[in-house]
C-alpha cells in the first residue's frame, strides 16, 4: 500500500488492492547472514510441500519401451513409466549416439499439442529437419548438444487428455477437467505435473545412460510453470532454466487472461513468484523471455529477474544465475539457456555428429 498513492489507490480494482495488503508470510526475509538466508529456505520449501500436497504415493516405475528408432546422430525412444499409482507418463527420450553416460535435461512443453511439439515432431506425426512453432524444438536442440534429453508428456496434453478433448483437435487440452478433478481430490494441475516430473528425475536415474547426479530442466510457458515449481520442490534438479513464465502472479496470470492450470490453492497467499524462485539458489538457474511477450510482461519478469540476480550475487554465487531478454514474443531462444545448461552440468563438448558445444 505504502507504494500506491491515493488516486492509484482508486483506479486499481478490488483484487489488486486485496493483492497489495497480502502480507505473504513465506516471502524471502532481508538477511545478512546467509545461514537466516537457508534457514528460511527450508522453511517455504517444506511449506510449498504441504500447499501443494497431498501427494501420492512412489511405487515402483515398472517402465516400458513403446519404440525406438534410429535419428540422425541420436536414438529416439518412447516410454512410460508410473507416476501416480494407476498413471503412466508417456516421454520421449532422446539418446545421443555416444557410449558414455551424459548428463540429462527434462524439457517441459507448453501449452499445444503436448511433447511431441518439443523433439521436432509435427502434429500429424512427421518430423521436421527446422523449428516451426514457439517450443523451437528445444528438447532436440539440447540431444544435439550432447545432453540426454526426455520429454514427458504433461497431464491434459496429447496423449494424456479426456476423450472429449480428443474428439475436438490435435492441441485441445484436458486441463478444464485436470484442474476440478485435481481441486476435488486436494490437488492442483501444478502438483499433479511437479510429481510426474519428480517420478521423472526417479526414471533417469535408472538410465545407464544419465549421469545421475548431473539432471538439469527446462520448460516454456506452462512448461516454465512447472520447471519453477518442480525445481523449487526437488532438489535432484541442479540446473533449471524457465523460459517464457517468469514475472510475478500480479502482472501475468492474476492481470492477463491464462489458462485454469495456472491456479492452486494458496500459492500467492504464501508468497509471490521471486520467492517460490529464491528456493531454488544456489543451484544453477537462468530465465529467458522475449521482452514483446504479451502473457508475461517483460517489465515485472526484469524486476523478478532483479531480485534474484541480487540474491545469487549476495550468496557468492552470481555466476549460477543468468537472464536473456530477447527482441521477440512468446517463444523459445535458447541462445544464452543451452550454452549455460552445458556449462552448469559439465556437458563435454562434442558428440556423435561432430559438432562443438557453443
Ligand atoms: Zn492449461
């Protein structure tokens, strides 16, 4: 409030004077010693655990080969594996055509028609040799720098979507019925996808081809959504970049129509956007976003960005924290992300194809 003067105060509506009085008890704390700085960590990392739960119960993965084919310079396999007892996630994994084990990347689609948008596969099943929507064919870009890279489909997306979406297109989403069937059950669609990557981190670990200690992430859009929750709550992911979703709840999907799997239970009474972010230091983090962005407006993701430079910098690691503001829409760069992904996870340059890392 103290921020606001009067006749802003007037031509704000009833919601936003509501946001602005939240007092968010599990904001990051000013702090001087880094000890009060973890502490606090800890804290909103466990409280973020319990909003989001309940959670269901880890059973065993029993994971299956769907296909695997031989790509250009890679293997590409499909598989699924258990995440919540009773569901498979389906994933595509892209296998660098080398003997030793690489480091992983989970790469998170957005909203479409569901993962296959994110390994250069088109909506009626053909592959494409360049990228033609705003996923850039990120997960590929990655496989061809040498990582690992597996691309679990999120739930309400192709091949995880009610029968009524189904009937309708190729990219219409479930997440309508994700999201009241998750309320009614205590959850939320972004508990529902951080478990289903939390299983997935349990997947790669039992790849010999995964160097297990070394899994990274990244998503755009609602992809970014879930990387930013999955990261904060998992501590397995050491490297995590969010691309096209980093702001705060005020100016993007608290001002601007989005999607109904952007809400849960909670969230913003905790805190805000920065914060569920700062759980995450002093792991690797990077955001990117296209500063013409209308979903995400360039001017808070730059404040967000702000806060958290600073706090990397404060811990004494500002070389894990990096941003890239790019002269675009909605979409993928990766220009800045894929080099900071290879550097953060030690990807050894080269692989199959010849071809040198950045
Ligand atoms: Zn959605």
């Amino acid at each position: 409030m103290s921020e606001i003067n009067e006749s802003e105060y007037r031509a704000i509506g009833p919601f936003i004077r509501r946001y602005d009085r939240g007092n968010r008890p599990y904001r990051m704390p000013d702090w001087s010693d880094p000890a009060d700085f973890y502490r606090w960590q800890d804290k909103a990392r466990d409280r973020l655990k319990r909003r989001l739960g309940p959670w269901p119960r880890r059973t065993a993965l029993k994971p299956r080969l769907l296909s695997r084919s031989e790509q250009h310079g890679y293997i590409h396999e499909l598989v699924d594996y258990i995440g919540a007892p009773g569901d498979r996630i389906p994933a595509h994994l892209l296998l660098p055509d080398v003997k030793e084990a690489r480091p992983a990347i989970i790469a998170i689609h957005g909203h479409g028609y569901g993962a296959d948008d994110v390994v250069g596969i088109r909506e009626d099943g053909s592959r494409r040799q360049e990228p033609e929507t705003y996923h850039r064919d990120f997960g590929l870009a990655l496989c061809r720098l040498g990582f690992v890279v597996i691309a679990p489909e999120m739930a309400g997306f192709g091949r995880r979507r009610e029968l009524s979406a189904i009937a309708d297109s190729r990219s219409a989403s479930s997440c309508q019925e994700l999201f009241i069937w998750s309320l009614m059950m205590g959850s939320s669609p972004i508990a529902v996808r951080a478990w289903d990557i939390m299983r997935t981190v349990d997947y790669l670990t039992t790849r010999q081809e995964v160097i297990p200690d070394r899994i990274g992430i990244m998503g755009i859009s609602g992809g970014g959504m879930v990387t930013l929750f999955s990261a904060a709550l998992d501590q397995r992911l050491s490297a995590v970049c969010i691309s096209g979703y980093l702001n705060t709840f005020r100016s993007s999907v608290l001002s601007i129509e989005h999607c109904i799997c952007n809400y849960a239970h909670g969230l913003l009474a905790d805190a805000e956007m920065a914060d569920y972010a700062a759980t995450i230091a002093p792991r690797s983090l990077c955001l990117e976003s296209g500063i013409q962005d209308p979903i995400f407006p360039i001017d808070a993701t730059r404040k967000t960005a702000a806060i958290l430079a600073t706090l990397y910098h404060k811990l004494g690691y500002g070389d894990h924290f990096s941003a890239e503001f790019f002269d675009d829409v909605h979409r993928i760069s990766g220009q800045m992300a894929y080099p900071f992904l290879a550097h953060a996870l030690g990807l050894q340059s080269g692989h199959a194809s010849g071809s040198l890392l950045l």
